[in-house]
C-alpha cells in the first residue's frame, strides 16, 4: 500500500507589488501551521520516505517547517516544474521520482493541488469527482493499492482523510474532515 500526502503551501503574505509571487514568503501564521502540520505527521508516523517541493519560496518555507520532525532518511526533491503547473505534471514527477518510497509527500499549490487530489481518488458510481477544498497547510492523505509509484494511474486511490492546522488542538486523535 502506498500513500500519497497532498499539502497545500502554508499562509503565505499576500501579493506585493514589489515582489513576484514566486518569491513571496510565509507569514508568522503559516510558520506556526506548518509546524502543526510537521508534528501531526511525526505523531501519526507519516514522515513521508520523499517529498517533492515546488521551488517557490512559500512551499520551500513550509517545508523548512517540517523538516525537524522528519527522519535522516527523507529524500527531499525541490522542483520547477511543481510551480504553476498542472495535474500531469504532478501524474508525471510521481511517476518520474516516486521510486521505492512508500509515503511520498508533495508539497504545492492550488488549484493543483485540490485538483490531483480529486483526479487521483475512486470515482462514485455515477462517474462523478470527488471534491477536495484544501486551505492553506492543509493535508490530504490518499492510499493506493499499486505496488510502485510508476503505476500510479487516476481515480485509483482512496481518502483516507483530510486535516488542517486549526483542527489540531492537543488530544486529536486523527484526521478530520475539512471543508466536504
């Protein structure tokens, strides 16, 4: 069984005239976010074996975040082509990069992010998608049962759950259902 981790970049500050959005950084807020989010996932043990990073400023942040609550074993890849991209992209650099790792955590943004989550779960019986809101740091935890990331193919996989940082006050057990 392999699970796919979705995580939405943390709050971010807004756009600034100044800056490109490429660039733009995580508030105070989205550190603290982060952080939850980092210590959800080692309470959990779902320290991804890799993570793929877009390379914009506000995803490496968050993942900076939640390195200290990762193993020595975690491979990190930081990629362009997670920047603005779309759901293929993420079909191909799973596929491309996903290797041997059982938990495979990427980091990106939306739409695409709320997007690849409904395009890589079971379809209903009408054929319908799956709705999939994902705010700002928050996780999706998706399963397939596929032997090797490469096999990785649309509407294969299974939610598991989805949980953001305001839902994790001490004491919260596991993931809760945001925004379905």
């Amino acid at each position: 069984m392999l699970r796919l981790l979705l995580l939405r970049h943390a709050k971010s500050s807004p756009g600034e005239t100044d800056r490109p959005d490429f660039d733009r950084h995580l508030i105070p807020r989205g550190r603290r976010a982060a952080t939850r989010i980092g210590e959800y996932l080692a309470e959990k043990k779902l320290v991804p074996d890799l993570v793929l990073c877009s390379s914009a400023r506000r995803t490496r942040d968050t993942l900076a975040a939640l390195l200290p609550f990762m193993r020595g074993e975690t491979e990190i890849r930081i990629s362009g082509e997670l920047y603005e991209s779309s759901v293929e992209a993420y079909l191909t650099a799973i596929g491309t990069w996903g290797g041997k790792a059982q938990t495979l955590l990427i980091i990106g943004h939306n739409p695409t992010m709320e997007e690849a989550a409904a395009e890589f779960l079971v379809r209903s019986k009408s054929g319908g998608m799956a709705a999939i809101r994902l705010p700002t740091a928050g996780l999706c935890l998706i399963e397939f049962d596929i032997p090797q990331w490469d096999k990785l193919r649309p509407g294969t996989g299974r939610l598991v759950g989805l949980v953001e940082p305001k839902s994790l006050a001490p004491g919260v057990a596991d993931f809760e259902a945001i925004g379905r």
